[in-house]
C-alpha cells in the first residue's frame, strides 16, 4: 500500500499547463530520501503509475506530485489543504 496523497486539482492544472505549454518552471521538492530539492527545468511529462501521480523533468528525473513543496511562486497542497507554506 502506497502513502501516496494526491495533490489538489489546482495545481495539478498548473502542472499540466507548464508541460504543455514548454515553460521552464522553479520546482522545490523533498526526494525519495527526504532531502530537499530545488530545480529549474521543463517539465516533459505528468502521469500516474500504480496509484500515484508522478512528473518528468528535462534531465528524466521523476517526482511524485505529492512530495512537491512549490511551483514558480505557488505553494503545492495535498487535496483539501490550502497549500500553505509547509
């Protein structure tokens, strides 16, 4: 069982937007190890794969959607949270 927690459809729209439209985004996360991460890049990708949902970076790193802390400016919430500043 997986402690995946989508994200709100807010920014998963956000997310989407940015792949398709080619845009170089400012992504912080925490990665598989806990360890935060900050990066600029295209996103090329969002999808889902055994119950979670998952981005692909230009340099084919992958993020699960619920381990991002912000996109561009934005604060990235758990669905029904507010996305406040973790």
């Amino acid at each position: 069982m997986t402690d995946y927690k989508p994200i709100s459809c807010r920014y998963h729209d956000i997310l989407e937007s940015i792949a398709v439209m080619g845009e170089t985004c400012y992504l912080v996360y925490d990665d598989e190890t806990g360890n935060r991460k900050e990066v600029r890049s295209k996103i090329r990708d969002v999808f889902a794969r055994s119950g979670e949902e998952f981005l692909k970076l230009d340099d084919g790193t992958e993020v699960r959607l619920d381990r991002l802390k912000l996109i561009n400016e934005t604060w990235v919430g758990t669905a029904g949270s507010t996305g406040s500043n973790p």
